[in-house]
C-alpha cells in the first residue's frame, strides 16, 4: 500500500470572503466554517478564533486537534466511518495544510482538558504553539451528558478539518512525501536479510471519556488487528479521549504519528518495517490479558524481531505495557517501550504504577507532575476558570493575575507518549 | 560575604581529638577549622563559611534527637544559604551524622545542604535522597577532590544556579526524576535505541524500571458480623462540593468524611472529585464507588458488625506513590485507634 503526502506549508491564516489557500496563506470564510462545524442539532453556539505562534494567546481548555487533510486521489476519504465510508484508506494521494490545525475548545466536558500557550514557557512544552491554530468553541444545548457533549465536540473538530482540508484540493503541494508497505510476504522479501520490525501501538480505551476509534469502532470493542502505517495518515484512527492533556495523543499526532514516521526513515535501511499492531488498553484484567496476548500472538505472527511498543495514558494502562512487553519478551522479541511518568511534583516517586525487569529499553516523554508557571496571557480563549479543576491544575491554580501554576500534565502534548516532543527525564 | 555556609564537622578534623574525645558534645565555632579551609579557599570571595559546628561521632550517634535538635538551634541561629557537612570518606558514624544533620536541615530549615562520602559508607544509603552527597574515595586522601566538588555545589545551589546530573557534579543519584529537553523527538529516540537493541549493542534507557515491594495480604476477618468495618477510596467519593477541594488528579491530600446518619448517598449528599473517568454515574449514586447503602443493610440485619462512622477518600489519579504512602499511613494509624478489624479498598 503506498501514499503520496502532498505537503502544502501554510505560513498564514486569516478571514476572508472565501475560503482558500493562496501563496501559502489560508483564507477562511468564518460564516461558511461555522456553518459547517455547528451542523448538529445538539449543538447550542460554535465560534471561531485564530492563534498564531508568537501571539500573547492561551487556549483552555483544549479538546482535540485536528489537522486539515483531504484525499485527492485513492480510495476513501480522512476519518473513516465518521466522515466518509470505510473504504481501505492509506493509498493514493493526500495533500496536508502543513502548520495549519483546527483546534477544539468549549465548556469543559470532563477534567482532563488542556492548555496550549502560543507564546511564553508553556510553549516549548506544547506541539500546537507552533502550527497556525484555528480555534473552534462549541457549546452543547442545555441537558447533554458529558460522553454526549464529548462526541458534540470530537464530530464538530472533524467537520472543520474536513472543510478546511478541501481547501487544499487543487493546491499543487510544495512537496511530497512517499510511504509505502507492502502485502506481508512481498515486504519481507523486498529486505529478506534486514530484521523485521512492528509498531505495537496501544490506544487509550479505558472507556467513560477515555476512547479512541479505529475506522469510526469503538477501541475497546476491537480484538488487536493489523494496520498499515499509511492508514493512519488518512486518519483511520482517532482521538475521543478526555485523558490527562499531556499524554493523550490528539487526532493531529495520530494522523502525524512520529513512531510511525520515524521507523520508515530507517525502513529499508536498517529494519524491515512490517507494519503496525493497534491494541487497546482496557479496564478488565480478562480484557488485558486477552488483548495482550493477541498483540504477542499476532507480532509473532508476522515474524517480527523486534517491537517499539507505546502506552497511551498512565496508571492502569501500565499494567497493559507490562503486559504486552512481558508476553513479547517470552516469544523471544526484543522491545523497547515509551512512556512517561508520575514521579510526583518532586520527582521523588516511582513513575509507573507496573513494572517488568523485561523493560530494560525504555523511553520516556517526562516526568508530567512537574510544575509549571504560565504567565499572564494577552488573550485567552475559552474558560482560564477551569485551570483548578483539570487533571494537573489544582485548587490556588489560577492566580488573580489570570497567571496558571500547573503541573505539566495540564499542557496539551507535554509529555507525548509516541514521542512528539524532545521532552525526557532523568534520575538526579 | 557572598553566599553565607555553616560547615558541620566531627571531633576528629575539629582538632578536639580521636576515638577517645568522640563523646565530644556539639560545640559551634566562628570561622573556619579543618576542611573548612580548602573550602574556603575553593569558595574565594563567593561564599564564607561564617562558623563551623563540631561534634563527636559517638556523642551524635548516642544521642541522635538531642543532639540534632541542639545542633539545628546553632544552625538556625546563623541563617546560612548553604549547609555543608563533611566529608566523611569512610568513616561510619561520622557518615550516618553527616546525613542525618543534612536531612535534619533540609527539612526542618529549608536549607540545600551538601556533603560527601563514600559510597559504602553506611551513611551513603541512608542518606542520599536527603542531600547532594558527593561520592568520595574511601580515604582522606581524595579530600582535595572531595573539596572542589562539595564547593562548586555549594556554590550552585547557594546562587541557585541549576545543578547538572550526578555524573557531572560528581554527587551521588538521588532518585529524584527531572525533566530535560532533549536534541532528537522521543520517536527518533526509540527507534535509535531499537536499532542499538537489534544489534546487541550497549543501551541506556531513559527509565530503569523499578522494583515494587509487595504486601502480604492480612489474615482473614475471624467473624464478620462482630467486625467493625470501615471504607477507605481512591474512587474521589467526597461530600457534595468536595469541601477539602481534593484534586482532580495528583491529589495532596485525602479526606475524613462522616457518614453519621446516612444510610444511602445521593446526587444530594455525594459526588466524586476524580478526574480520571466519566462522572456522571458515580455523581448519580455514590454507592457506586463506595457502598454505604449495602453496608447499612448489611448492618441492621446483622451481616457485619458495624459500619465506621467516617469514610476515607482520595483521588488515586496522577497521584504520586510517595503521597498515597503518607495518606495510607495517616489513615492506618486513624483506622487503628478507631479500632477498625476490616476495611474495602475500592478505586473507580
């Protein structure tokens, strides 16, 4: 299977009477986005702001993000069974508004919503200070529950990808990018002398606001099955997750996804990279044990010599890594893990709530009880009420000032869990 | 003056004596004795040691409370910016003195503290969370070394200029996780470090897992209906308004809640202040996370002894091991003096 990412580098965005992309600058028709992005009957009020990198700007608290794709050419569509059919994605062609991003905001639905700064030391901690933010504010009616208002929001962030995604339809991209994997037994025999390799990428699904969907199914529901790398770029899988903001992976980093990327720049030259293993991290010990066994059998299956394994969460989705890192070690594969960790706001806990001598390579997106201060902001998007309340915030979090002292867990990516960031920790 | 420090050393380099003087009780003088010189001289103008505090080996380790009380009174007295004690190379009890007046200091005043030994020293292990301890040769001949690395930390964290890792400052690891920023995206990492797997080549990984301790599960309730039975949850079960403002996740404190009275929770009376799922059905009926409405009925028609009059809640959510140690020890003892024979563990 082989996908052509068409990059367009957005440098701008701005409102305008139609929307478009210019020399690099997205244009957008604010009426015509809102009309599109607030099309549900459940939906009381959406709006629509721009934050650029650099700008004295804070969003909280942040949903989801979403990045503008759309399918020029192949089968299917972006979102699959949310916003197309469920045709096979991840062949074809795809263009990408590069550095463009819909960003969701809004009342906030559960606790562990986050906040990206677009300037200033929170900055550095989150991915979404640099892309040219589109923000969306979606208010529910009166009288939705909180899973309801959650899926409100997720569904509304991917109408306004999608709509801004057209927008690069007939834009000649400013590069392309080609990834490609082949049916299992023509890939091994293409580097029949390198060693083989599989991504054993765990979504969060511990349920009750914490969910991921892999074609429009409900994560948890799924026994480990096989992907395709490139299926993710069409965005085959997505974010409905309410998990503490700097370890959950937005739908952005998901169709961006850096474990991805990075093993097929060693594709072919140091590794045979197969394909990926999407496993779940359910709340059940049947479930886990279910789950990471089919994830053991099915890496086994494929012949692979080794794995990177990713965790997507924390505390009882450790038990899910160790799991899978244990029953994957004893079928004689080597792994290396990534993670991060709670080591309390000294540092001076353990990190994980299971551990396994067989973790011996492990990678970590740091240490997310570390504090933070976030200045005062210029502008602020959204509720800086709920900094008290959100995962990492706590009660004195928001001073009179409108400055935030939170732990990194509140910013949206801190501590990326498939390796976004540059952020790591060490023992002192 | 630049950085003011107060240096603790024992009888032997204060010039009192040996072995037959080691009864020495603590004793502060101003200025400098001992290795107190080489530091003063690797400090120069940056820092003075304004006294130096000295004391027996056998007097300290004889008398560890008075004798620490007495020596952080000396200390208080002088408000130094640093502590420094030693070092104490291989000498056992000088070592153990060492670390406890550091931890003694670092958490009664609120001072960085600094010292050295080696590192079989018994001091070492008991100590060195509680200060940068510098790792010593096991003699006083690596005292010049030890010197220039106790000096350039006291000199950092008197300035509060960031204190690099153990191997570059050469002090002993703490186990205190920090975060850094590092050249290449975590995925890269991972992927380098697969690499390096596959090749049997020598990794380092970013995060040693750690070794868990285990506990034995109590013996069985001898008889439940004559058991008194208390709650204790990380599910978040709080008072409707959450009144001690428990965290939504990395929670610092837990709470005591009475249960005098109600036999049922309610939208009412109870809700959860856990962030980490969905809490709607638990806002709905707290019975649900911890159930008093069973354990009521359970207790009027005999089942169990009694129900405790107070719950115990926390958020386990994001909550470091070390903070829930503390809370479960505060709520055992409570438990304890209660007179508590069993208590139901339940999470979310």
């Amino acid at each position: 299977m082989q996908l052509k990412i068409g990059n367009i580098y957005i440098k701008d965005v701005q409102f305008a009477s139609t929307t478009e992309v210019k020399e690099g600058v997205l244009h957008l028709n604010k009426d015509e986005f809102l009309a599109v992005a607030g099309d549900d009957e459940r939906i009381a009020s959406v709006d629509v702001y721009l934050a650029k990198p650099g700008e004295e700007t804070r969003i909280i608290p942040v949903k989801d993000v979403i990045e503008p794709r759309v399918k020029v050419e192949g089968d299917g569509g972006i979102f699959p069974g949310f916003m197309c059919g469920v045709e096979q994605v991840g062949s074809g062609t795809t263009h990408v508004l590069k550095g463009a991003a819909i960003v969701t905001t809004g009342r906030i639905v559960g606790f562990q919503e986050g906040i990206v700064d677009m300037s200033g030391p929170g900055a550095e901690y989150t991915p979404f200070s640099k892309t040219y933010n589109i923000v969306l504010k979606v208010e529910p009616i009166d009288g939705i529950l909180q899973h309801e208002h959650e899926e409100i929001v997720r569904l509304a962030g991917f109408r306004a990808g999608i709509y801004v995604g057209k927008a690069g339809h007939n834009v000649t991209p400013d590069d392309y990018r080609t990834f490609e994997t082949k049916p299992l037994v023509q890939q091994i025999n293409e580097y029949p002398d390198l060693p083989k390799v599989v991504y054993v990428y765990m979504l969060q699904t511990q349920g009750l606001l914490h969910d991921t969907y892999v074609y429009g199914v409900d994560a948890k529901k799924i026994i480990p099955t096989f992907l395709y790398p490139t299926e993710v770029f069409d965005g085959a899988v997505v974010s409905g997750n309410c998990v503490s903001a700097c370890d959950k992976n937005p739908t952005y980093v998901h169709m961006n996804h850096p474990v991805i990327e990075e093993l097929y720049a060693k594709h072919g030259k140091e590794f045979n990279f197969l394909g990926c293993v999407v496993t779940n991290e359910n709340v059940t010990l049947m479930d886990k044990e279910r789950s990471s066994n089919m994830t053991a059998k099915l890496v086994e299956f494929l012949g692979a010599d080794a794995v990177i394994i990713s965790e997507e969460g924390f505390g009882n989705p450790d038990a899910d890594l160790v799991m899978n890192c244990n029953k994957i070690t004893k079928k004689g594969i080597k792994t290396v893990l990534i993670t991060d960790e709670y080591a309390g706001q000294d540092g001076a806990s353990q990190s994980l709530a299971d551990s396994t001598p067989a973790g011996d390579a492990v990678v970590t997106g740091g240490n997310a009880n570390e504090i933070i201060k976030l200045p005062v902001m210029k502008n602020v998007i959204g509720y800086p009420e709920v900094a008290e309340v959100i995962a990492g915030g706590f009660q004195g979090s928001l001073s009179s000032d409108g400055s935030i002292t939170v732990e990194l867990q509140a910013i949206t990516g801190a501590t990326s869990e498939v390796g976004y960031g540059y952020l790591s920790a060490r023992t002192y | 003056m630049g950085i003011k420090i107060v240096h603790y050393i024992n009888q032997f380099y204060g010039g009192i004596g040996g072995e037959d003087k080691a009864d020495y009780a603590p004793e502060k003088i101003s200025g400098v004795k001992g290795p107190g010189m080489g530091l003063q001289a690797a400090f120069g103008d940056k820092a003075t040691i304004s006294s130096t505090i000295i004391c027996g080996d056998s007097y300290f380790n004889e008398n560890i409370e008075a004798a620490t009380e007495v020596i952080l009174e000396m200390i208080k007295e002088e408000n130094p910016d640093v502590f420094i004690a030693g070092p104490a190379f291989n000498a056992g009890r000088y070592g153990v003195a060492c670390g406890a007046v550091c931890k003694a200091v670092s958490e009664n005043l609120n001072i960085p503290v600094v010292t050295g030994m080696y590192i079989e020293n018994p001091g070492a292990d008991m100590y060195k969370k509680n200060a940068y301890m510098v790792e010593t040769t096991n003699s006083a001949a690596g005292m010049k070394d030890a010197i220039t690395k106790v000096a350039a930390l006291a000199l950092k964290l008197g300035t509060g200029e960031a204190i690099g890792t153990p191997e570059a400052e050469g002090y002993m690891a703490r186990g205190v996780r920090r975060n850094i920023i590092c050249e290449d995206r975590g995925a890269k990492r991972a992927v380098d470090m697969l690499i390096k797997k596959i090749k049997g080549e020598e990794i380092v990984t970013e995060y040693p897992m750690p070794t868990f301790d285990r506990v034995d599960p109590a013996e069985p309730v001898k008889d439940v209906r004559k058991a008194k039975i208390a709650i204790v949850s990380s599910g978040g079960p709080v008072p409707k308004g959450n009144p001690d403002h428990i965290e939504s996740s990395s929670a610092s404190k837990f709470g005591k809640y009475s249960i005098v009275g109600i036999d049922d929770l309610t939208p009412e009376n109870g809700e959860t202040a856990h962030g980490g799922y969905d809490p709607v059905y638990a806002n709905q009926d707290l019975d649900r996370v911890i159930p008093v409405d069973i354990l009521r009925e359970m207790e009027k028609s005999g089942e169990i002894g009694s129900l405790h009059d107070f719950y115990y809640s926390t958020v386990g959510n994001g909550t470091s091991v070390n903070n829930s140690k503390k809370f479960a020890a505060e709520i055992a003892k409570d438990l304890l003096a209660s007179n508590v024979d069993a208590v139901i563990l339940t999470s979310t």
